[in-house]
C-alpha cells in the first residue's frame, strides 16, 4: 500500500484512492433465518446492506488491509442487517475493529462454538484474534461505521462461518426471542 492520510470518512476514503464493493440482500439472502421475509423484501428493491472502503493493499504479504466498512441500519424480520461474517483462513492473522459512528456489535465465534460479543461504536477498539471468526451487527438505528485492520496476507474463509453456524443475533436478543415464542 502507498502512503496516505485521510480523515476518518468514507469521502476522504476513496479521495484518498479506496476501493469500494457494494453487498446487496440478494447477494446475502442467506444469511437471514425468515426467508419469506427476504423474499417480500426483494419483490419490491434489492436494498444495500453495506459497502467495504478498501485501500489497495500490495501483493506483499507483510503489507496491511486497512478498510472502512459501513454497515446499513434496517431489519430483516427479527435479525438486523449484518456483514456476512468470516474466519481468516490463516489462524494466526488478527483483525483490530474500531468504531468509528452508530452502535453495533462485534460477534466473535471460534471453531469449538466459544462467542464473544463486543461493542462497536466511536471510541471503542476491538480485538479479534486469529482463529476467532467476525461478524458486525448494527443494533442501532442509523449507518454503522468501523475500520477493520488486518495482515494483506488474510485469505477470508466464508465457508467455515456458514457451516458453524456463525450466529446472526445478539445474545440477549436471541434470548429474548425465544423466550417469546
Ligand atoms: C472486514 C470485513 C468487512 C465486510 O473488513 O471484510 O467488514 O465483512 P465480510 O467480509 O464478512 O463481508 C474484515 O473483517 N476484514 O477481514
Ligand atoms: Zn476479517
């Protein structure tokens, strides 16, 4: 990666020289539990769940991922918009998540079932340590935005998210749910 300086905003992001990549419903439809919701949703539009602001990192594995993601507010049924959540292939490779606006939480899931859950909002970092899995919910009610930082080196591992499982709520909330049904 070049050198840069930015202030912490997308638009200063991508002046800077960020990549953006744009996550619809319909590219993530499966990631939520009410599928006639999904469905309902996407008869009408195809809405935006987040977009990732990345710096072109540099080939060279000992360079840096520095992103901007900003996560949409909205629902879909129960669960709230959610980034699609992954491990990094290599267990060793951390990720430094801080908050930056709006209120949301850092779901850390590890490959024995163990979770953590962390706040992401302005004023809080957040640790998640190779071999942990990391998704971000936003539980508030306007657009979350962080900025993760990991080694360029990461390879993202979707599979292993889907196939444990990897949770879509809070843990209170989920509790609360069932406690209603
Ligand atoms: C983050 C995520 C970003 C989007 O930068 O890649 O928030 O989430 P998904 O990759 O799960 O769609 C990060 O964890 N990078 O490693
Ligand atoms: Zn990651």
């Amino acid at each position: 990666m070049k050198n840069f300086t930015s202030e912490l905003s997308v638009g200063a992001y991508l002046k800077a020289g960020a990549n953006k990549t744009v996550r619809t419903l319909s590219q993530l439809k499966d990631l939520y539990s009410n599928r006639e919701e999904v469905n309902r949703i996407l008869e009408n539009e195809d809405p935006v769940l987040y977009e990732v602001f990345e710096m072109p990192p540099s080939p060279k594995e000992t360079d840096l991922l520095v992103n901007i993601t900003v996560l949409h507010a909205g629902v879909v049924g129960e669960e709230p918009f959610m980034t699609k959540g992954h491990f990094h292939q290599d267990p060793d490779t951390g990720e430094v998540v801080i908050g930056l606006k709006g209120s949301g939480i850092l779901l850390l899931q590890n490959r024995k079932g163990e979770i953590q859950e962390f706040p992401v909002e302005e004023g809080k970092v957040s640790y998640a340590a190779g071999g942990w899995g990391h998704r971000v919910i936003n539980t508030g009610k306007e657009d979350l935005h962080f900025l993760a930082i990991s080694g360029a080196n990461m390879i993202h591992d979707y599979e292993t998210a889907v196939k444990l499982n990897f949770k879509s709520l809070p843990v209170e909330n989920k509790e609360r749910i069932s406690a209603n049904e």
